[in-house]
C-alpha cells in the first residue's frame, strides 16, 4: 500500500489582468463544501473557494467574518484552489518528492542528479506533476465554464491549455501549488521542467517610424475613420491575445472579405496591369466578376489569377482558404475548439492578404 500526495494549487482566475475579471459570488463563499469533481481510485479532486480568494473589500478587512461576507452582495473571487489527492504512491517515489522540495534553489537531500536512480525518479515525479495538473486545471475550467455559460459572466474565461513538460513548472509556480505527503508537512510542489522566460516579439512593422509621423498628423487632423479592414484586423489580434479563439477567426475572415469588396469596387487597374495580361483579361469588369464568384470563388480562384506568386505567394492564399474553411465550421457547423497555433497561421495569412488586396485598391 503506497502513500496519497495532498497538492493544493491556487490558480488565478485570469492571468491577463491584475484585476479583472473575477467570478462573482452572492453574500456567500463555500469555503467548508469543496466541490468534488472526481473521486477515482488513483485520484480525488476538490474545489474550495475562501476568504483568501477574494478581491474586494472583504479581503482587504483582515479577518472577515462570516457576517462581513453575508452583507456583501457582489464578492469577487479572483483565484480558485484546488486540491489534488494523489494515492497509492511507491514510498521511494514520495520520499524522492520529498528530498526534491528544493531542488529548484540546487539543493537535492536524497538522491543526487549524478547518481544512476535520479532520471528514473524524476521522471516519475513529472508524470505525476502532469497527470495532477492537468486534473487540476480540468476542474478549475469546469467552475469557469458554470459561471460563465450557466450563470452569464461572460467575462470569464477558461483555460484552453494542456499542461506537459514544457509548461509544468511555470503553472506550478503561478500557481503557488505546494504539497504534502499524508499528514506531513507541507513543502513546495515543484516536478521538474524547464523555467520559461516569457517576452513578447512584435512585428517592427507595426511601430511608428519617423517616417510615418506626417501620415499620423494627416490622420489626426482629417478625422476619417481608419481603414475598416484594418480596424477589424486589429480588434481579431486582440480577441487572439484575449483567448477568444472562434471569434478572432471570425472578424479576421470578416476583413478578408470586406478587403476582397472593395478591391472588387476600386481595383486599382493601373497597378494590376503590371502583373496580369490585360490584353486578355476584362480587368474593368473585375467587380462584377467577384460578385459573380461570391467571396470564397473569387479567393479560391480570381484573386491567384490577378496577383501574381511574387506579390500575394500561394503559402499566404492557402492560410486564406483554410480562414475561410474554419470560420464556415465555426458558423455553419458549430465547431467549438480551435487550436491558438492555428489560429495565429490564419491571422498572419489574412493580414499579409488583406495587406496586398489593400495595396491594389484605390483609397
């Protein structure tokens, strides 16, 4: 008979923003019913939100009582915390959990990296931190999908990820999880795996040049609305970075078409005689051409015929058929889960699309 891990995890509500947004809790907080979430024979899973979790003037009082929370109409939890049973662990792999406490700070007090038996134990110890938190972060999607699906706090937001090793150490440390073994002492929860410093890379052509700074005052002083397409790019980019996948399809095929419109309305003839035989061509009924083939038939196959591969290439047109093939699942068949990576392929390909189509429109 092996020994049960008890991990208990504080996962914050939204890593995005200091303060918002929170799950909002009525004159009440269950702090003595957990929710049960999955009681197996290798693992139970609890769910427990008290005072510590709260962001409100509730938990800036020091030690609010129970009647401090019963007059409180909105309370705001900011962080969910969850506990992990795991059972029936191998006494040599919960001691080497043990001995491993500090090993981030490069202190092991049993085993030692150099020693044969090491690798194997740590290994252990990963798959178990990667099954833990993984239960972990199901469970804490569930009270978000309740509160925001259920209950109409759509601010809300769940957690679209899958914890492996790449990930591990830096949702155990946002977590703050720390853990014991049966009735231990509790001690730092932390399975190997590597720390990721985390930066942001932008594109340089979105930062303001010096070059652009009479474009900006042109702008500023005209008081026109900025391009359509563009705004639309833009507000896909954001709902991307906001985790909200589907949508961020859907606005950014909404600028792609819009693009394909106008470029349709006000070709600029000039510029695409360059690249296409306009002798054989009717270019000057290229509008009603597109309004004959329909949006995706004029992507698919008018807009490859009137830009050549050295202007829009066949890489940047294929992201925009499959824009267009995920945005009709999304709409038309009710597809639910699309993968960040992919939606990050379709928001490039669109943009370097709509960018083109623009560059051969007439503003």
């Amino acid at each position: 008979m092996g020994k049960n891990i008890i991990v208990n995890m504080s996962i914050p509500v939204d890593d995005r923003y200091q303060n918002r947004p929170f799950i909002h809790l009525y004159k009440w907080l269950p702090e003595k019913s957990g929710v049960l979430i999955l009681n197996g024979d290798s693992m139970e899973v609890k769910i427990h939100i008290d005072k510590s979790c709260t962001h409100s003037s509730v938990a800036a009082n020091r030690n609010p009582t129970d009647e401090d929370i019963k007059q409180r109409y909105d309370i705001h939890v900011s962080k969910i915390i969850v506990e992990v049973i795991k059972k029936d662990i191998s006494d040599d792999i919960a001691n080497f959990i043990f001995d491993e406490r500090e090993s981030p700070y490069g202190t092991h007090y049993g085993l030692k990296p150099e020693e044969k038996e090491y690798a194997s134990y740590q290994e252990a110890y990963t798959k178990i931190g990667i099954e833990i938190a993984n239960a972990a972060l199901s469970a804490f999607n569930r009270i978000i999908s309740y509160a925001r699906n259920i209950k109409g706090q759509y601010q809300l937001i769940e957690k679209k990820l899958f914890i492996n090793e790449e990930n591990l150490d830096d949702f155990n440390r946002g977590s703050q999880a720390e853990s014991k073994i049966e009735d231990g002492e509790w001690f730092r929860w932390c399975p190997p795996g590597p720390s990721i410093i985390y930066g942001i890379i932008d594109n340089d052509e979105t930062y303001i040049r010096e070059e652009d700074w009479a474009s900006v005052s042109e702008f500023v002083q005209n008081k026109n609305r900025p391009n359509l397409v563009f705004e639309l790019l833009a507000n896909a980019r954001y709902l991307y970075d906001s985790y909200h996948m589907r949508s961020s399809v859907i606005e950014a095929v909404t600028a792609l078409e819009i693009a394909v419109s106008q470029f349709g309305k006000k070709g600029d003839m000039k510029i695409l005689s360059t690249s296409i035989c306009n002798n054989r061509i009717d270019i000057d009924n290229i509008g009603n051409q597109i309004k004959h083939l329909g949006f995706s038939g004029s992507i698919r196959y008018l807009i490859p015929l009137l830009i050549n591969e050295e202007i829009l290439p066949l890489v940047v047109l294929s992201k925009c058929y499959k824009a267009i093939e995920v945005r009709n699942n999304i709409v038309h068949q009710g597809q639910r889960g699309v993968s960040s990576d992919l939606v990050e392929e379709i928001l490039n390909g669109v943009s370097e699309c709509c960018r083109v189509l623009d560059a051969h429109t007439k503003n």
